[in-house]
C-alpha cells in the first residue's frame, strides 16, 4: 500500500503541493490527474524521495526515504535517464545486483521482448531513442517485483505497441497485489485501468472518484476532470471530495 499523509512542497513561497492526503491500496491502480503545473510531478517525485518535502509518504508502511520501502517499489520517471555507458542488459544486471534479484535473466528476457527491446539488448544508453530509453526505464523499474509501482507520465513517447503493453502490464501488476500511482494529463490513455482518480489543481487534491462511484452516478472521468479544471465544479478542499 501506498499512504500519503499531509504532504506539502514549498519552493520559496511558491506552494508546489499543498497538504496532500490519499491512499493507494494493495492491487488497485491509481490515476493523479492535472492539467500541467497542477503540481503532479512534484508529488512522485516527493512520494519517490527524490524531493524534501513536510508530511509522511508510506509505502508498504516504511517511511520512503528508508531501505525497506526503497526495496518495494519502482519508480518510472517522465524523463528516462540511463547510463550512457552501460548497455541495455548491463542496465538490468545493475538492477538486479542492487536488488539482489535471483534468476534475473529470464524475467529481464521476458520484458526485453514484450517491450521489443531484446535485439537492442547490447545497445549502450547513449545509443537509445528516447521511446526506447522509457521502454528501459520500465524494465529496470520492474525487474525487483515491486510492491508499489510509481510512473510519470508514462506513456508520452512510447509507440502505439508500447502502451498497449504497458497497459497490459499495468493490469498484471493490480491482479498481483501491486499499488500502482500513475501521474498523467492525458486521461484517454488509462480510461480502462484505473481505478481511483486524484484530480489536481493548484497544488491540491480538488477531487477524488473511484471507478465504482462513478458507476453508480451518471458522471464519467472526463466530465469530472473538466468540471473541476475549467473551474464549474467542486470547490478546492470541498466536503465532495471522497476519501474511501
């Protein structure tokens, strides 16, 4: 499980994020929806520890900064940032070295062709395009088994064989157990995988929907986001919001 408690993020006197709070629970795929500048990267990128920020992140109930929880999840960022000296496999050899991974090599071969990566498996990273940095990016993300999956924007630059995968695998991951928190503005791309949606604005979770809800109601995800960010519907911080 992924639990975010009261987190904000101030750059000076610019407020990024604004005392957020949700959960993500085991074997459920959460979307963090926005317009850009809402404030969604800042938030992975706090939840992932790579930002200080106030409040408390949890994941799978270690503190995410510690060793524990680092060993439970993957991060997928928006920018993919290999090593330009290593190559494809040597990427996840990395990874499966730091994570102390056993039988790695056919786990890495199985993502390596779903991706369509394997005949560019010797490949150093300075050599990739960007789409296929992203697919290697997923891989060694992926390669631990992690508990929590955190992704970025995830599909921007993968082609059409690529996010078809990803989906695919995004529904593996919820049918295993995993939290999964995906952070996109393009909502056409995950309307068949979600399952909680944290809409964005101004730093603050100004909606919160399950799929289940919205089923019950004659609401959809798009009339929702939109409601909210072309300022007709919820206030920010209103009783609407849901917390389930």
């Amino acid at each position: 499980m992924l639990e975010v408690q009261h987190l904000t993020k101030k750059y000076r006197k610019l407020v990024a994020n604004n005392d957020l709070s949700f959960r993500v629970k085991d074997g459920e795929v959460a979307v963090l929806a926005g317009p850009n500048g809402a404030g969604k990267s800042t938030a992975i990128k706090c939840i992932a520890g790579l930002l200080r920020f106030q409040g408390n992140v949890l994941i799978c109930g270690y503190p995410n900064k510690s060793v524990e929880a680092k060993r439970c999840f993957g991060y997928i960022p928006e920018i993919p940032a290999p090593m330009e000296s290593l190559t494809v496999m040597e990427h996840l050899e990395f990874i499966a070295r730091a994570y102390r991974v056993k039988d790695w090599k056919e786990r890495a071969n199985v993502f390596l062709e779903r991706l369509e990566l394997a005949d560019k498996q010797n490949k150093l990273g300075n050599e990739l395009s960007k789409g296929m940095q992203q697919k290697l990016s997923i891989c060694c993300a992926l390669l631990p088994k992690p508990k929590v999956v955190l992704l970025d924007e995830p599909l921007v630059g993968l082609d059409p064989h690529a996010i078809k995968e990803l989906r695919v695998i995004i529904g593996e991951l919820r049918s295993s157990g995993c939290s999964v928190l995906v952070s996109t503005h393009m909502l056409d791309t995950v309307r068949e995988i979600w399952d909680r949606a944290l809409i964005m604005m101004n730093g603050k979770i100004a909606a919160q929907r399950t799929r289940s809800e919205l089923s019950a109601s004659e609401e959809n995800l798009e009339q929702v986001f939109f409601s909210i960010t072309e300022g007709k519907g919820e206030p920010l911080g209103s009783d609407s919001v849901s917390h389930t």
